[in-house]
C-alpha cells in the first residue's frame, strides 16, 4: 500500500501564510503603531490630552504612545500657538525625529497663526515643516484629531515605502 | 488712612507734579528723580506693602512721551495708590524699584522688553518675553501690529504677519454682524 500525500500541502504553514506587497505590509505596521511626539504649545494641547484619555483614546487607532523623546516618535503633532521664540526649537525637535516622520498642524494656530496676526506668532508651521495633516478648530475637538490621524493612517498605506524610503534595498535586487 | 491722608503724606515731603481722583482712585505724578525715594517712602512708612504691577504708556508724540506706572496696594489698609512718571526718549532711564519690591525685578523686564524704557540699578535687565537680539520694542506706539522682519540665526527669527484675508480676520461692512465675523470664505 502506497502513501500518498498532496504535493503541495504543508500541513505546518498552510492557513498561516499571507501573501502581500511588502510596500503594503511596512505600511500597515507603520500606520497602526504611529508614535506621536505631543508638540503641545497652547490649549489645542488640552484636546490632545483628551484625545489620549480613556473617553476617546487614541490607543484605538494604535497611537498612545506618546513620547516625549523625539528620537522614539513618528509623528509629531503640533498641537499649539508656535511663537518665533519657540519656533526654531520646534524645527529643532523635528530634525530629531528619525525617517519616516510625519507632522500633523493641529488646529488653526499651528495651521496658519489662528487669530493671533501679531509680530510674536509664526503664521503657520508648514512655514518650518512639511506639514502632512492639517486639522482645522480652535481648538479642535476630540474626534478632529482622530479623524486627522486616520487621514494620516491614510495617506501613509499610499506611500510607496520601499521605493522611495529604502533605496538601497532595491539595489540589491 | 484714607486717600486724602496717603496724598498729604506725600505731598508734605515731595513734589507732586499732578495728582487725578476718578472713581476712587488716586493716582499723583512725581518726578522721574524721586521716583525710588517715593516708594520707599510708601512701603515702609504708609504700608503700601504690595506691588500689583509696573507698566508704561507711550504718548506718542508727546514730550515727555513715555510713562511708567506703579500700581500699588496696602494688604491691612486695603488702600490701592497709583504712581505715574514721565520719562523723556531722550533719556530712557528710570531708578529700578526692585530694591524696594523684590516683585519689580521681572515687571520692570517686561517693561524694558516691550517698551525700551532701561531701569537703572536692576540686577538682572535681560528681554523677559522675546529673545534675547531682537531688535525691535514691539508695544511702542511706531511699531506695526503686523510686525518687521529680523533674523538672528540659530535663535530666532520673524516676519511679516499679513493682517488682511483669512479666515480670522474681521472684515469691515455694513451689511450685518455675520458678513463682519471672522470666518471660513472661499476665495474670491
């Protein structure tokens, strides 16, 4: 009596395997663990706060690990009135913060100066930094700052991560 | 003690160049020279031991066109006393107070930050709110709300603030309260 077996069938991995782009799979892991480096300046800091709280929490869209270091962080929210006195170490931060980094301008001050048209107030950090998200209100609410996490979320399952991230991996190839 | 003792007090032993009541406060001018004198003279003699704030106003074009204002309090007499000087742009020195109140030292910073006005004998005269090169005194009645761009590398810098269009600017009109109110317009 011969055995016979499936010659394809590999009864430890079949039903584990996933095949997928690997732009794809390094988005996904990206996009659901973002950690923000909490650029809080003014009250939009405030909604942060409470967007990290257990009435929203932020830990839902794999995002609660704020980290006051930006040498750990992925993202850095603005969330603020950014004065040219504090504008300067803003930038300073940001050149901290490894690749890949995002940066999303929370609310109107961060996103254009706000209300505060005066000779202190820098209007808008997309003058510094190359701002990703905007989130309008003053401050914006809760939810805002949600929904401009999963615009980020988004925008960054459309990057082409290898090809223009990791160069040097496709010249291997 | 009233007003009327505190102004007789004062009036028995200084020069008073000008003295206002309205609403029940009191507020007399001295000169710039006595200025220190005077205060020392209200803390430690009229009990006026606590000082809410320093400010200045600038007249501008008026001679003498700046003023330094002492807002002052007596804690057991509950007795509010407002101190005015008249400084001279020419000469942009007024006598610290921070010997006397130790509470002056970042008022008095605050005042020289915004308004250029230097304060003789203060321990510490650096720019409190704006950095440290900026070359401007940006409360001064010649300088634009807009602001005037300055650069000083590594540290700060700044520019011109556009004060017209955007969504948060008041636009002037007739035609009602909701074509006036700052808001989100499209481009047109």
């Amino acid at each position: 009596m011969v055995q016979t077996a499936p010659a394809a069938y590999d009864s430890k991995v079949e039903g584990n395997v996933i095949i997928s782009r690997l732009d794809a799979c390094i988005n996904w892991m990206r996009k659901n663990s973002l950690w923000p480096m909490p650029m809080g300046l003014a009250c939009c800091a405030i909604e942060m706060m409470a967007t990290a709280c257990s009435r929203y929490d932020i830990a839902r869209f794999g995002a609660e690990v704020m980290r006051f270091s930006p040498r750990q962080s992925d993202v850095m929210i603005v969330a603020g009135t950014v004065t040219y006195k504090m504008a300067l170490a803003v930038k300073r931060i940001y050149d901290q913060m490894p690749e890949p980094k995002w940066v999303i301008a929370m609310g109107a001050c961060a996103s254009s100066g706000g209300m505060y048209r005066s000779y202190a107030v820098l209007q808008g950090i997309d003058h510094l930094l190359p701002v990703d998200i905007y989130i309008s209100g003053c401050p914006p609410r809760p939810e805002a700052l949600l929904e401009g996490l999963m615009k980020l979320q988004h925008k960054i399952d459309r990057e082409r991560a290898i090809a223009d991230q990791k160069k040097e991996l496709l010249e291997v190839f | 003690m009233t007003h009327a003792d505190v102004l007789a007090k004062l009036q028995d032993r200084f020069q008073i160049l000008a003295k206002t009541e309205f609403r029940g406060e009191l507020t007399p001018e001295v000169p710039l020279a006595e200025i220190e004198t005077v205060c020392r003279a209200c803390k430690q003699e009229l009990g006026f031991n606590l000082l809410l704030d320093v400010s200045s106003v600038d007249n501008f074009g008026e001679e003498p066109r700046f003023e330094v204002v002492y807002e002052l309090y007596s804690l057991e007499q509950k007795l509010h006393l407002r101190l005015k000087t008249k400084v001279s742009e020419d000469h942009l020195e007024v006598p610290t107070v921070s010997t006397v109140w130790q509470t002056a030292d970042w008022h008095e910073r605050e005042v020289y930050d915004m308004m250029g006005i230097r304060f003789s004998g203060h321990p510490d005269l650096r720019r409190i709110l704006m950095w440290e090169g900026y070359p401007y005194f940006p409360l001064r009645k010649d300088f634009p709300l807009e602001g005037k761009p300055s650069q000083m590398p590594d540290v700060a810098f700044s520019e011109v603030a556009p004060l017209a269009g955007g969504p948060f600017v008041t636009s002037p009109t007739d035609s009602g309260t909701k074509d006036r109110e700052p808001r989100a317009r499209g481009l047109d």
